[in-house]
C-alpha cells in the first residue's frame, strides 16, 4: 500500500509538473497525426528511405508526403480537430507544420493528384493553406467544409460550408456553401461555376467521418483536440482512490500493459518515435502519463506534453513487471513490437468478436456504437457473435480523378449494433471495468 501510494504521489507531481509544459517545448516543430488507414496507403517521411507501408497513429512531420494505392484511404487529424481525408490513388505533400511568430499553427498541404476532403473548423487563428493545380485556398479563422479533385486536365473544388475564396491564375472565385467550381488546366485554370454542387460516392465516407469525431468529442475542454473522440470511443474515465481520474481502454485484460503493441518508426532529425498499434493511441501516449494501479491495471492520466521520442512514459510500473520496449539503435525505417501496428481495420460483418485483452486492436472505429456495453458483454462471456452491418457502401462505378470506389466497409457512427450480446461463447474472463 506505501509503494502505490509512492506511485500515485510521484505520477500526480510529474502530471502537474508537465502541465506547465507548452507542446513540443524542445522545438518548433510541429506534428499530426495519421489518425485513420484503410487498405494500401504509404508514407515518405522525408528521410531518404522512400515510400514504405503506412498505419494509423504514425506521425506526420513537415516535408512527410502521403499517397493512397487504388485501394487505400486515410485521414489526417491536426491539434485541434480539423481533418484532411483523402481518397484512393490520391498524394499530399506536407510542405509546411510550422508555427508564425505569435505562435499560432500554419499548415501548408499540395494536393498532387487524387481526391481530398478538408474539415477545418477554425479554432484559434490557426491557418491553413491547400495548394492544388496553380490554385491556392486559405483558410484563418473560419470554419470550412470543402472536397477537391485533381489531375493533369482538370481540378474540381466543392464547398460543404460558408462561402470560400479559391486564388488562381485567373483571379479569385467566390464558392459559395452547396456549390462548386471547376478549373481548366489547359485554359489556364479557367474557372467555370456549376450551377449545383454534384454528389461524389465518397462523400457518405467523409460525412460520417466528420460524424464520428463531432459525437466523441463534443465534450471536450483540452487544449489539444486530436485523438480526444477516440479516447472516448474506445475508453471511459474512472476516478481511482489515491490516483484521481484515469482512463482505460475497453477490453484491457490482466495481462495487457500499454506498449505490448506498437512499433519504432524513425524520423530525421527526431530519431525514432513511437506509434501505438491501438485505434486509440495517440494522446495518452504524447500526453500524460501511464500508471499502473495494483486492482485496477493500467491507466491513462491527462496531464502536459510529453517529448515526442520515445513516447514512453509511465509511473508505477515495477509493480507490474514491466519493461518497456528498447528505442532502437541506427536508422531502420520501422521496428515492430509485439503484433504491431499495421493490424486490420474492418471486422467481419458476421463473426465472433474476441476481444479479451485486446484493447480494442483490431475494432474498426464507430463500428459497433455502444462499446462500454459490449465491454461489459466480453467481461462476462469471454467473446460475443456480432452482426454488424457495413457502414459505407459507395457508388461501384469509378468516380473521376482516377479514384476507384471503395468496398463495403465498417466505420461508422449511423449503422452500429447495439453493443449487446444476443450470441455469446468462451468460458469467461476477466476486463477492469
């Protein structure tokens, strides 16, 4: 009782301690997240090592590039919760994360070709530039919800939300909210005005994206907004004696601890940083600290920015026999721990689900709606038989800009089960909650 009392005193001074730390306070540089990855999506991190396989939670630093294969999607999310998705055979490059004099964020992406959504919801005057063809669209303090394709004869671009400004060669065009713009390559970028805005089959994928994020972080009051909805998808907090207010994941068995799946991945200039193979694995893990509770498991407990190397912070865990994964030595693109963390994101529609220990790996995000119940379900009976009915099912033909339409898939918010158990099998188990 005296150790974890030490534990919860030690992880509640260095929690307070941190909180006084401004994000990324040994540097100016800035980082985002790769907060979502379906099917073949590869990253170039500007390292001189080429594309190689991407996966959720990995960092995306300035100079990174991006590009989805014919089947590949992705989603990128900033600090404050705005997010740029991007469809099949589509690259983006990360010219600029970096920070103006006042401090405020200044993001600069070129769309080289393929298919994006943007959803930047204009917190805090940071700014936002989208380069694509010779056109340029600038984003400060307002809100925008737009779409833009791209290729070597033709740029389109749609606004969701308020009316926008996109600068090109032939001036400025206004587009306004429900309406769209397309751009001739070949008359230097001519711009020609639709009289309504046409509907593309990846829309319903961005609009339930948009969804899912709205509804799990409606509540939240950090400074920092990425990787807080799926926090509060996969997880809930608990207030513990002695340790205050903790979160953990759904499914967390006895003999789970927070860095048994993940992997190394080096970045120049930053050496390698972790990338949690969990959906959720992105703030606790930057942000706070782990602590290990003796009854109770692991835990995660908000507090200020970490350093982004290593990634590795935790408090009580000798009580746990713990030993953290090794940071690599030498510049190796990527070191897997444990199952790693390029692991699958759809579930089968119909199948038995066992979920114990997992942590939620391997649970396709707003798939199953009510986890905290279906957590109590796997608590009890070991596994559940789901029957999860697809998600998104886009138009078969292909749209323009080369993108192909993707397969039924799991993901979203509007066409979730219940949670409940109506088939069970295992022979129990054991979940902290």
């Amino acid at each position: 009782m005296y150790r974890t009392r030490i534990y919860a005193m030690v992880g509640t001074a260095m929690a307070c301690a941190l909180f006084a730390l401004p994000a990324a306070a040994e540097s100016q540089a800035r980082i985002v997240r790769l907060s979502d990855v379906q099917g073949s999506v590869q990253i170039d991190k500007n390292a001189g090592l080429g594309f190689e396989r991407a996966f959720a939670n990995l960092p995306i630093t300035q100079g990174t590039q991006l590009r989805t294969r014919e089947n590949g999607r992705a989603e990128i999310e900033f600090e404050d919760g705005s997010t740029l998705r991007v469809t099949p055979n589509t690259t983006v490059h990360f010219s600029r994360l970096g920070l103006s004099d006042a401090g405020k964020r200044i993001s600069a992406v070129e769309l080289a070709q393929g298919k994006a959504y943007v959803n930047w919801l204009g917190k805090s005057g940071d700014e936002f530039v989208l380069n694509f063809s010779q056109e340029k669209i600038e984003l400060k303090q307002q809100p925008a919800h737009f779409r833009v394709a791209t290729s070597a004869s033709t740029s389109e671009f749609a606004s969701f939300k308020n009316e926008l400004e996109v600068a090109g060669p032939s001036g400025t065009t206004n587009v306004g909210k429900k309406k769209m713009v397309t751009f001739d390559a070949n008359d230097n970028d001519h711009a020609t005005l639709a009289k309504k805005l046409q509907e593309d089959p990846y829309d319903q994928w961005d609009k339930e994206s948009v969804e899912y994020h709205d509804q799990y972080s409606k509540n939240n009051s950090t400074p920092y907004g990425y990787g807080y909805s799926d926090l509060s998808y996969y997880g809930g907090y608990r207030n513990v004696s002695g340790y205050g207010t903790l979160w953990q994941p759904f499914f967390a068995g006895a003999g789970w601890n927070p860095f048994m799946d993940g992997a190394w991945s080096w970045y120049p200039g930053m050496g390698f940083m972790w990338a949690s193979a969990y959906p959720w694995g992105w703030m606790p893990y930057h942000y706070g600290n782990w602590m290990f509770v003796p009854g109770f498991g692991w835990g995660w407990q908000p507090g200020g920015w970490n350093t982004w190397q290593g990634g590795i912070h935790y408090v009580g865990a000798a009580a746990a026999g713990f030993h953290p994964p090794a940071v690599p030595t030498g510049t190796t693109s990527t070191v897997v721990i444990g199952r790693g963390a390029p692991v699958a994101t759809r579930a089968p529609a119909i199948g038995t689900l066992v979920t114990q220990g997992s942590a939620g790996l391997g649970l396709a995000r707003g798939s199953y709606g009510n986890l905290h119940q279906l957590n109590t379900a796997v608590a009890k009976t070991g596994s559940v038989q789901l029957h999860a009915a697809p998600a998104f099912a886009a138009s078969s033909h292909a749209s323009a800009y080369g993108n192909s339409a993707p397969a039924h898939t799991m993901g979203s918010v509007g066409h979730a089960n219940t949670g409940s158990a109506p088939h069970s099998s295992g022979t129990g188990g054991h979940t902290p909650h």
